[in-house]
C-alpha cells in the first residue's frame, strides 16, 4: 500500500540530524530540562491543517494524555522524539488517511501533541525557506537574537520554553513602545542569560542564535 514515509519533511530531518541538529546544540543542558527539547521539535511541526486532528483522535484530548501514548510507543525518550523508532512501528501501526494522504497512526499522534502545545493561538506559514511562527499580534522567529536598546528586562519563571516565550510577548503587548522582544532558551549556555526576556523598540539588529527566539509586533 503506498503511503507517505513521514508526514513531514521536518521529522526525517529530526531523525538523521542526530548530534548536529539545532535540537542537540547543548545536550547537557537539555539532560537537566529534558521537557523544552520535545517542545522544540514539536513546535516546529504546527500546521493550521493539524487543527483537525483531535476530532480523529478523543481518546487523547489532552497534550499530557498524546506525550504519556507516544512515550508508551517510545517514540518520545528521554524528553526528545526518537524518530527512528518509526521504523519498529512501520510494520505493525495502524494506517490512516489525513488530509489526502494516508500516514502512520503514531505519525498523526506527533502532529496532534504539536498542535495541543501549540493551542489556538498559534500558526505557522513558510517564509524564505524557514518556518514562521505568528502568535496572534506577533511573528516569532526560533534561532534569531534581536539585541537593540531595552525598554524593560525580565526573567521567566519556567522550565518550559513555550511558556516562557508566552509570557515575554504578553509582556511586550501590554508595554507602551514595545515593538521587539528576545528570549533567551533554558539551554542558554550563560546561566545568567536563561529565561530572559528583553523588551524593545522598533531599533533593533538581529544575528542568528540557536539559543534565542525573537518576536516581532505585526503592523
């Protein structure tokens, strides 16, 4: 039967990426905060289309309840996706078709845990070959460091990336004059530098960083 290897392009490279991959920058530190590792991989994998994915799936209707089944497979180990124990499942999962193709049930179950982190408020487009991310008011960019003069500094409270990055946009929208925001990741090798989130202006420069999101306040 012919069926797509992968639903996403994204998740071969994951797999065969390994030690070199913008998810293994620092593997020490993702060991001490194993959650923001899968969160990254996963939030690279949001697509609007993945929206319909709970009607498919209520036996799992929370985040918590498709990571404890996909660690149950052992696709997720260790806070990261394994995806090379796609293979094992290959022959024996279920094959169900999705969006006019037929996939993996536990390749619809990465895409329904990405979509239950993600929440209502996230979309993602393809912009000059990298992925977008639009938080409702602002574009968010993985890997990119804005560094411009600082309206207000805070430190995020979280181990969760996701959450951290929330919380700093938040901020940012209720600041007068906010235009830009950077936060620096948990695996941020400067431990001073962890969950920071700056605030600033419309002045800004950006360089790439794997140890950064950056947001942009939409026109």
């Amino acid at each position: 039967m012919n069926r797509r290897e992968l639903l996403l392009y994204g998740l071969a490279v994951t797999a065969g990426a390994g030690a070199t991959s913008l998810f293994y920058q620092n593997r020490e530190q993702q060991m001490m905060n194993p959650a923001a590792d899968l969160e990254r991989q996963l939030i690279q994998m949001v697509r609007p289309e993945n929206a319909a994915l709970p009607g498919m799936f209520p036996q799992y209707p929370t985040y918590d309840a498709t990571v404890s089944e996909l660690t149950s497979r052992g696709l997720v180990y260790k806070g990261s996706l394994n995806m090379s124990v796609m293979n094992n499942v290959s022959e024996s999962d279920p094959i169900i078709e999705f969006n006019g193709w037929q996939h993996l049930e536990t390749e619809l179950l990465v895409l329904l845990a990405a979509h239950q982190l993600a929440g209502d408020q996230l979309l993602v487009t393809q912009t000059q070959g990298q992925h977008k991310i639009s938080f409702n008011n602002f574009d968010v960019f993985d890997g990119i460091d804005s560094s411009g003069e600082a309206i207000a500094t805070y430190r995020i409270d979280t181990a969760s990336d996701y959450a951290a990055l929330t919380a700093c946009i938040e901020l940012c929208d209720k600041e007068e004059g906010c235009r830009n925001i950077t936060l620096a990741k948990n695996d941020h090798p400067v431990i001073g530098k962890k969950n920071m989130c700056w605030l600033t202006g419309d002045n800004v420069q950006r360089n790439s960083s794997p140890y950064y999101y950056s947001a942009t306040k939409k026109p």
